[in-house]
C-alpha cells in the first residue's frame, strides 16, 4: 500500500471499510447497507451491454441495487473472495477471485475481478470493475473460450 503525505489514515480506514464489506457474507447487502456509498455513487462494469446484461454505468444506490439484482438473476457465485488491496490517494483497488455458474446454461465462469473505489469526503463515489468478460459470455451464451473469432 502506498501512501501520500497526510493521506495515510484516509487510505487505512478506506482499506478497513473494504475489507469489512469483502468478508460479509453477502457483498451486495453489506455494501449496500453500509452506509458508505455516496448518493450519486457511480458504478461501472466492463463488456457489451448486449451479451451482458450488468454492463456499463449506473448511478445512486438505488440504481446499484437494481444492478446487483440484474448480476444475481444471471450468475450464481459459488466463490467470492478479495486477495489483495492496493490504496493511493483516495482510490483503492480491490483485487477478488470469483467463480460460480451461469443460471440458465448451468455452465462455469471464473475471473478475477479488479474493483476500483474511488472516495470523495469518505464515501464510495466511483467504482471500475474490470475482469474476465470472455468468461462470464461464455457462461451465460455457451459460446467456447477457445474457439477461434
């Protein structure tokens, strides 16, 4: 973990509050009702908004909330862990390993996830999640990950 001049409490309390949320177990809920995200909060994940149906920006609480139902109704986790924290500034990243199934074709996506929290006056205003899209696609499409495009 890094730290800049004055900022280093900052860094370990963001760090806390995210450990904390990591180990609850539901993320979704313990983020949710942690009290933590900013009011315009801003939420983005990476892949095409047609293959994946979470894909892209949505913004407040209530919007997430709605996101984290799109995401549960597709996917089932059957592992969720954060391995690594990575604090500058005001941003941490958040690196998780995730795997489960998709619901309808039953088959297997595996990914690590690279989270970005980004706080303004101690709250979560922007997170970046990054991963594996070519597996989550082929869980839920059955397209082959190997096959040539």
């Amino acid at each position: 973990m890094s730290s800049q001049s004055g900022s280093g409490s900052h860094q370990q309390a963001h760090v806390h509050l995210l450990t904390e949320i990591h180990r609850a177990p539901v993320y979704s809920k313990a983020l949710l009702e942690s009290g933590a995200l900013a009011d315009d909060v801003e939420w983005w994940a990476a892949g095409p908004a047609a293959l994946l149906p979470w894909a892209g920006t949505v913004r407040g609480p209530a919007a997430l909330a709605e996101w984290f139902t799109r995401l549960a109704a597709a996917m089932a986790y059957e592992g969720f862990s954060a391995v690594e924290y990575i604090a500058q500034g005001d941003q941490v990243a958040v690196v998780i390993r995730a795997h489960g199934r998709a619901r309808e074709s039953r088959r297997p996506f595996a990914s690590e996830i690279v989270r970005i929290y980004t706080f303004r006056g101690g709250k979560i205003a922007r997170v970046r999640n990054f991963y594996d899209t070519a597996s989550y696609v082929a869980a839920l499409h059955g397209v082959d990950q190997d096959a040539p495009t």
